[in-house]
C-alpha cells in the first residue's frame, strides 16, 4: 500500500474525533484573541496524539504550538479557531434564526479549518511513526485571522522562524488551489474627544466629535479618486457621540481599514487617512486619539507548493455527495438571488474554456461545486485580506480551498453558519486533512521540493525581506 492511500485510512479512522472537535468549536463560537475554549479544546487533543504544547505566544495566550518528532525538514501547519461577531445562528434552518441575537457565529468556517488542519497534523503524524519518517511537524493555533491578525504578530515576533514551510486550506464553496495574491490591510480606530454643550442654548460652547468625524469620513470620500485603483478603504461608527440631538456630541469613534495589494501602497493610502484625521480634529477644535489595531501583508503565492498540493487534492477530489445532502444544500442555493447564480455560470465558464456548455451549466445549477479548480496563477489579487500572507513573508507557504458550503453561498452569512455543522462541511474538512498530510509526505520523502519553493519564495521577495507593519508598541487586545 503507498503511503497516500495508507495515511486517508489513517485519517478516515479519526474522522469523528475531528468532527466533534469542530462541532464544539462551532458552539463556542469565540472572536478575534479571546479563543481559551477552542484552544483549550485543540491542544488537549494534540496532546493526546503526543504532540508537545507550547502555548502562549507573541503576547496571545490562546496561541500555540503542537510539535511532533524531531530534525529536519520542519513542516508548519496553520489552524484558526476565531468566529465572528453578530453572527448567531441555529445549525441547519435554512432561514435567519439567531440563537441569541447578537451573539457570535463561525460564518467563514474556522470551526473546520482548525479542526481539518489537526487532522492533517495528526495523519502525518501516525504514517510517520508507522513508517519511522523522521521530520518535524509544527500545527500552529493561530487566533484572530477575522480581525486583529494573530498570524501577523506572530510573524513580527519571528515564531515562524526555523519552519521550512507552511500548509493550510480554507473552507469555501468551491475546491481548488489558492492560486492569487491577496490586500494587505491597517486598520485602526480614530477616536475624537470634544467638548459637551447645549446645542440650541451655548452651541458656541460646544466642539463636536461627531462632526469631526463625519468630516473625516467626507475627506476619506475626497481621498478615493484620487489612489490606485486597487485600493479599498472601509470604515464604521463604533460611537457616534450618543442619541440626543440636543447635545454637542463629546466623543466618537470611527474604525477603518485600508487595503491595498502591496503594504507599502496600504501605507501610503493609510497615512492620508491619518492626515485627513488631524485635518479634521483641527477644524472641530477637538482632540484625535489614533489606536493602531492590527495590519497584514499580502499573500505570496508559492507556485512550486500550489503544483505539489493540487495533485494531492486531486486524488481525494471530487467529494462525493448523497441525494439527501444535495437536496440538503438546495434549500440554501434556492435562496440565492439570479444575478449571483449567473457569477457562478461565469466564474465556471472562466476556469473551464473549452468544455461542453452542458457540462457548466449543469455545475452552475447544481446545489455544490464538485468541480475542481484547475491551478491559474492569476496577476490580479482577491479584493480581501488574510494574515496568511505575513507567514508567506516569512517562508513558503500554500494553501488549498476545500468545498464546505453550497454552491455560491457567500462567506460571513448567516448561511455559513447554518451549515456549519453538516455532513457537507465536515466531509470538505477530512478532504483538507487529507491534502495536507499527503501533501507534508510529499515535503518529507522529497526535500528538493522544500529547496525549489525556497528559491522561488526568494524570487518572490524581490529583494524586500518580510517587515512588518505592525508598530513594535502594538500589542494584541
């Protein structure tokens, strides 16, 4: 028996510890570096594999790493845990349905993703003692990738370094290779303090955060004609100063993001915005308090990786799906309006030129993607962010998309967190476990591969080693 074949037995005998793993994640629903439960959960099961725990790391006491064996090549492995803010939602209903309003929900899937990450860990693992495979494996838990960016700050304080490479995946709802670039982002809050008054009887009295922010906001307005077209700059009210209309509003508080597809045009565009901020402090008379939050690179494709890990997710791919979970999934693609099922005709259209028309259209309609992308290498990035591409900075790094989701069922909905725990979403995560012990085989047996991505992750670096935009006085909160 090869050993592929060997390690999907393997992982197929653990399934169920690593889908009661996500279905707890899934219910802890923790956000950005508060993941003490998810953490507690994944380490206590590492540990149980015989994994070494190193928890506590770059200041984010649910960071961790779970070490298996010893010498070289040393193969990382990521895993996220963090969900998303105002996200509740009951599993399986097929309508909005929180189960307590306002609370927290996995609506991008990394209930799974840490969960599938573990079991490819823990694959590669078993074959390796089976085999007596020497080699190291590094399963890093890394919070908050929805906001605060725990990979980044890891890579500032250099936790990835001494690792030869990196492997993960994404839930999505189709299957491939992330083959395309990503924005780098800074996000930061502007906080305005003014002065309180009555703003009919002493409005002269008064000075306005609100209004300083509202002009910020204009300015910001201003500011998008003229940077790169690339550019994405976003924002939000997290105080608007209070709900009397009667008073000078003392306080508010905006919250931005700046992208851009290099850090240093994010930079450039971010220090506008700064600019634009005290530009508006000055003609409020108010104060201008600048919290930096967080801030990541952009994602550096590694195409030497990308070709070894889509010809392993080929062999466990399509995955195979019942009538009763297509049918499962239809009530969710029913619910998509025209327009997004045409993107979806499109975008199969797109990476499938030459096929049968038949073959597309019945894709498209169908309620899951069992396509598999083929490898493109796109120039242009995706229009989002990930801290994924702080580690790719620091050393060669691949990931794969996996499906969890029907078909064009958008990321940070109500829907991904419906389906969050289904027979759909945990059949796409084994499929990921898989790929990347199979993938970490490849890395092991062939340590040329290690030596080819490495010069291309030179190459890719053009001459700029990793910096991060992380200010060294930011701490993760």
């Amino acid at each position: 028996m090869s050993g592929k074949k060997r390690i999907i037995e393997l992982i197929e005998q653990k399934k169920d510890v690593f889908t009661d793993i996500s279905n707890q994640v899934w219910e802890f629903a923790e956000t950005r570096f508060a993941l003490n439960k998810s953490a507690d959960l994944l380490c206590a099961a590492m540990k149980k594999e015989g994994f070494k725990i190193t928890r506590g790391l770059a200041g984010m006491k649910d960071a961790f790493i779970a070490e298996y064996g010893q010498g070289s090549p040393v193969i990382g492995i990521l895993a996220e845990y963090d969900a998303l803010t105002n996200m509740s939602q009951e599993s399986d209903v097929a309508a909005p349905c929180p189960i307590k309003a306002g609370e927290s929900g996995h609506g991008c899937g990394h209930h799974l993703l840490g969960a599938g990450a573990a079991a490819g860990a823990v694959g590669i693992k078993d074959y390796m003692e089976e085999a007596k495979l020497s080699g190291t494996i590094r399963l890093f838990g890394c919070p908050a990738e929805e906001s605060g960016y725990g990979k980044a700050f890891m890579a500032r304080d250099g936790i990835f370094n001494g690792t030869d490479v990196a492997i993960t995946w994404h839930p999505m709802d189709s299957t491939g290779i992330w083959d395309f670039s990503s924005l780098a982002v800074f996000q930061t809050y502007f906080r305005f303090k003014g002065r309180a008054a009555h703003a009919a009887a002493a409005p002269e009295h008064g000075r306005s955060a609100l209004d300083a922010a509202e002009l910020m906001n204009i300015g910001v307005n201003f500011l998008r004609e003229h940077m790169i077209d690339e550019g994405r700059v976003h924002y939000a009210f997290t105080d608007a100063g209070g709900t009397s209309a009667n008073v000078v509003q003392p306080t508010a508080e905006l919250y931005y993001f700046v992208r851009a597809p290099k850090t240093d045009q994010a930079k450039e565009i971010y220090d506008r915005v700064v600019k634009i901020a005290q530009g508006a402090a000055m003609m409020t008379e108010t104060e201008l308090e600048i919290d930096f939050d967080s801030a990541c690179a952009s994602y550096l494709v590694n195409q030497e990786l990308g070709r070894v890990m889509y010809d392993n997710l080929k062999q466990v791919s399509p995955i195979k799906y019942t009538p009763e979970e297509m049918t499962y999934a239809k009530q969710f693609y029913d619910q998509l309006p025209e327009a997004t099922k045409n993107q979806i005709a499109r975008k199969i259209e797109a990476f499938l030129p030459g096929e049968e028309k038949r073959v597309i259209e019945e894709e498209a309609k169908s309620s899951i993607n069992r396509l598999v992308a083929p490898l493109i290498f796109p120039s242009k990035p995706m229009s989002g962010s990930t801290d994924v591409g702080d580690v790719s900075w620091t050393i060669p790094t691949v990931t794969a998309v996996v499906t969890t989701a029907p078909n064009g069922t958008p990321a940070h909905s109500w829907q991904w967190v419906a389906i969050g725990k289904s027979s759909i979403a945990h059949k796409g995560m084994i499929t990921a476990g898989k790929t990347i012990a199979m993938t970490a085989l490849d890395l092991l047996e062939n340590p040329e591969i290690i030596n080819k991505a490495k010069e291309e992750h030179i190459r890719n670096l053009g001459g700029k080693p990793y910096q991060s935009a992380i200010p060294p006085e930011v701490s993760p909160s």
